[in-house]
C-alpha cells in the first residue's frame, strides 16, 4: 500500500499518505493495468514490492486483463481521507489493493485467488476466503520501515502467512470477534462457522428455520454484520429449507437476521448483502433492487437512501462515506432483478 517518506528515508505513519497539492485533471482516464506486467507510466499503475506468490502462467496472464478507469478526483480524495481500499473479485479471482501514490497517481495492486470473495482487513492483517482455503496475509513491515520497488514507496507489505483448508463450503463475509476468533459465513452449510484444527470448520449458529447443517445451501446466507465484538446481522436471500430453494425467490423474501434474538427483522428485501452497524445505525445493501438502505432495526423498515447502478455487494463506511463495490450482472443470472 502506498506509503510516506520522510526526509530522512523514513516512513510516515503506517496509515494512507498526506493529502497532497490539488493537481490539474488529466484528460486521460482509462488507463490498462495488467497484474503481471510491468508497472505502466500513464495515470494509474499497477505496481508493488515483491510478494512470494507464484505468478501466473504466462498465457493466463496475456489473456487476462483489468481495465483501470477512475473518477476525476479519485486519487485525491483517498489522499485527503488518508485512505486505501482493499476488495477483490469473485470471477477474475483477485484481491486488489488500491491507493494513492505522492505524484497523484493510483497505485493498483492485484494478487490471484481462485474465487476470492469475503475479506476482513486490519492495518497488520488481512483475513480472505477463496475455493477452499481461508487466507492469513501479514504486514511484515516494522515500525518505521518501507517497502521500495522501482522508487515507490508502500507502507504495508501483506504476505501470505497461513491458509486453512475448508474444502469447498462457499465462504463469504468474515469477521474477527472480541475473543480473537475468526467467524465466517459458511454459505454451503447456512451457518455461522469458524475455524477447527480437526475439521473443515465448526458451525457456532444458524438460522432457526434451518432444520439441519448440510451441504445444500438452502438459504444462501451471505452478509455478516459485527457489533460490540460478537455477529448480530447476517443477511440471506430467502427463509427457505430446501436445497437451492432460494434461486427460485431471488426477487423479494430477502431476509435479515438478528443473530442473538434469531429474529428476522425484515423479509423485504431482494438478494441482500452485506449488513453493517455503524454510528447507531443499521446499513444492509438490497443488491436486487440496487439500493443502499438503512433499516430500522426494531420495526424492520427498509429506507432507501442511495441507488448504486449494478449488483451490490460489499460495504464500508469511512468518515460519512458509505463505500458500496458493484458488479455488472452475469450470465443472466439477475435477469429481472
């Protein structure tokens, strides 16, 4: 991630770099950015230390291709924020660091994980869910120091420290609790899960509708929401307890669960994900209809409060931004939504 230099060749504060001057929109804004390639010299670049991950197959890496575009302003406003963000896509298989470089530029980097999907980050960590295994990537840079590649300048240093083999459950959102334990939503089995030394996983809850665990993904449990340090929302796209019963309810009958009470609070959502709790206030993503909405936790209104164009899923909240990830639909899966 990109990093501060001082004028003694040291670090800043292991957080995202000072705002820099405004500078003067360019009228180029579409910059390609290759994962494997060499960092381009154009608006945005995709450019890192040196990680020990494998790289890919050279004819896996000409054919795929991200294409970086961005708003005007956008590097500036994660300068002035002091922010990076950390995402990654399902299909394309990546994790993606995103940030703001000193010069006004946007660094981008990626890294392949087949079917990557829920991620929980922290300054010294990052928690990812893939195919089969969960993830443990540290920061293995110390206090004071700063990873250098090609004269850039990066803060953090993620490695890949450690994976756990879960086998196939369909992992989504994960989170960690006030006791230091990893909880994740194990989609497949549609319960609360975390990690066993012996099994695959061990299940710490489900739905009271979810007559038993069983590898059939009845209610494509997806969303996990975190408060005082223990799970209290998880979100799923129908109250059903049927194998794939829910691809048959995609449109309406989304649900959102309170953990502690098993009380759904409301039904009246379409495909939602990821619920948050932030500032006294309960935040889900309507992914079917395409709203950012904020519910009322006791009555289980939903108030629309954004439209985001695509399919939503993934929030965060930073300084009174919501920050909502979209994807385009694919193949016709979504039709009619």
């Amino acid at each position: 991630m990109p990093g501060k230099q001082d004028s003694a060749g040291g670090k800043g504060k292991g957080k995202a770099p000072r705002a820099s001057a405004p500078k003067r929109a360019r009228t180029r804004k579409s910059p390609i950015v290759e994962s494997s390639g060499p960092p381009p010299a154009d608006e945005a670049i995709a450019a890192s230390p040196q990680a020990p991950a494998s790289a890919p197959p050279q004819g896996a890496a000409q054919q795929q291709q991200t294409t970086i575009s961005t708003s005007r302003g956008f590097a500036d406003f994660l300068s002035t924020n002091r922010l990076s963000l950390a995402l990654t896509s399902y299909q394309t298989g990546q994790l993606m660091l995103i940030g703001p470089l000193l010069d006004g530029r946007l660094s981008v980097f990626q890294r392949n994980f087949v079917r990557a999907m829920g991620l929980s980050a922290s300054p010294q960590r990052l928690y990812l869910t893939t195919i089969a295994q969960i993830w443990r990537l540290e920061n293995v840079l110390g206090q004071g120091q700063l990873a250098t590649q090609q004269s850039l300048h990066y803060e953090r240093l993620y490695v890949p420290r450690m994976s756990h083999t879960t086998g196939d459950i369909d992992a989504h959102e994960l989170a960690v609790d006030g006791k230091n334990q990893l909880v994740f939503v194990n989609t497949k089995y549609s319960c609360l899960a975390t990690l066993d030394t012996v099994h695959s996983f061990k299940p710490l809850w489900k739905p009271r509708f979810i007559s038993k665990l069983a590898p059939e993904d009845r209610c494509h449990l997806n969303g996990l929401a975190m408060q005082n340090g223990a799970p209290k929302y998880v979100t799923a796209v129908s109250r059903c307890d049927v194998v794939d019963g829910w691809r048959e309810r995609r449109h309406e009958g989304g649900i959102l669960i309170d953990v502690e009470s098993d009380r759904v609070v409301t039904e009246d959502l379409s495909m939602p994900h990821s619920p948050r709790f932030n500032a006294g206030t309960l935040w889900v993503l309507d992914s079917g209809r395409g709203y950012l909405c904020r519910v009322d936790a006791k009555t289980g209104k939903a108030e629309q409060r954004a439209f985001c164009p695509g399919f939503a899923r993934g929030l965060s909240f930073w300084r009174g931004y919501a920050l909502v990830a979209t994807s385009l639909p694919r193949d016709g899966a979504f039709k009619g939504l």
